[in-house]
C-alpha cells in the first residue's frame, strides 16, 4: 500500500495541533513561495470551472485562489479530514464544507469537472486508494490538480530536499514561530513514505488517462494535472 498507512493517525493528531497557526507556518516553511505554487496550479490548470472539490482544503487557501479567479463558479465543495481546519475558512453561498477522507468520498459518481489537492494527497492513508475514489467521483472529462511536495528521481536532490526539511525549515519556522514551529519536522516523516518523481507517475497512470507533472525548486516541489480523457 501507498500511503501512510498506519502513520496517518499520527499526522493528522499533529494538524490538528497546528491548526491554529497552519497558514502561518506553511509560510515560514516555505519561505512565501506556498501561495504562490497553488496560484500557478490554477493559473496554469483550471478552465472555466463549474464544480470543484478541494481535498485536504484545510483553511482554505487554495480555495480563495480559485474563487478570486472564478468568483461565479457554480459549487466549490471543500473536504477536509478535521472540521477544526474547515471552520477557519470564509463562507460564501457556492461553497459547501465537507468532512471526510480521501479513501472514502461522499459523493456520487461522475460529478465534479475538477478535484484539487495542495500539500494534501501526500497525507493520504492509503495514496491509490484515495486515486481510484477521486477518478471515480471526476466526470468524463474531468481533471485533479495536484500541488505537492516532491521527491525527485536523483539522488543528491533528495539528500538536499531531506536536508532543507530536517534543518532548514524547521529553524526558520522556530526563529518564526518560536517551538510550536518545530512541528513542521513531521514533514520529514510523510515524505519517507512518498513515492519518487517517476513512481508517482506510474502509480497516477493506473487511474488517469494521462499525467503531466512540473517540478519546482530543484524537484521539491511538484504541480501535476491527471485528466481522465487523453
């Protein structure tokens, strides 16, 4: 199995203790650059959306992108793991708050035009059984959107990319955010069960048509779109 497995209780616990300042860590951690790859993803990715599912939507900041884009879509649905992230993002007449799973959708089939997952699919429990519900829950032309965390192909990157989430992040989230900053070094811990660059995308070809992906920063970070057409 792909995921975490066993280890998903223990991530989600730590969101949950980080929910109160979650938006300003990411920053911290991702020294800014966090908000600007969702705004590239859906920039780059998103046209003329009509439905919406944002998975692991937390307090919402990929949302707000999506709706200062497309202010007049018709239903953006968020889906988050903890209803404590979900009450922390705005409300407006076409978004609906759900929570669940990724492994265990709540909707019909053949419902959304696109799903969405920032910084979020890496926490799955069980990574292709959250594919197969999402594929499932996408309509014919449908596409999910994917900004992540990456784990690139090359050796070396990995050593620097372990280096930065082991040393790096971790100090400049402290010298932030005093010790509550040094939870983001449970990242580690989620990238060690994360599949490389080139298994990612063989395990998203089992459920999509066709997968494209972009690394960011040396690999560290990825923006993939899975389309379920070719």
């Amino acid at each position: 199995m792909t995921g975490l497995g066993k280890e998903w209780s223990d991530i989600v616990n730590s969101l949950l203790r980080i929910s109160n300042y979650y938006r300003e860590l990411n920053n911290a951690i991702s020294f800014g650059t966090d908000i600007k790859v969702r705004r590239e993803a859906v920039e780059r990715s998103l046209k003329d959306p009509k439905t919406v599912l944002d998975l692991g939507a937390g307090d919402g900041s990929l949302t707000e992108i999506v709706l200062d884009k497309y202010p007049n879509i018709d239903l953006l649905i968020m889906l988050d793991v903890l209803p404590e992230m979900l009450l922390k993002a705005g409300k407006t007449p076409n978004i609906e708050k759900v929570q669940g799973v990724f492994e265990h959708l709540p909707f019909r089939d053949s419902v959304f035009d696109y799903a969405l997952a920032a910084f979020s699919l890496r926490d799955a429990m069980d990574l292709e059984g959250a594919l197969n519900e999402i594929s499932n829950v996408l309509r014919k032309a449908g596409k999910l959107i994917v900004v992540d965390l990456g784990k690139p192909n090359n050796p070396l990157k990995r050593h620097l990319i372990n280096f930065y989430w082991t040393v790096i992040a971790p100090l400049h989230a402290f010298l932030r955010l005093g010790f509550k900053g040094l939870s983001s070094m449970k990242i580690k811990k989620t990238l060690k069960f994360y599949p490389t660059t080139s298994q990612l995308l063989h395990i998203y070809s089992r459920y999509f048509h066709q997968a494209v992906l972009v690394e960011k920063f040396m690999g560290s970070v990825i923006i993939l779109e899975a389309s379920k057409t070719a």
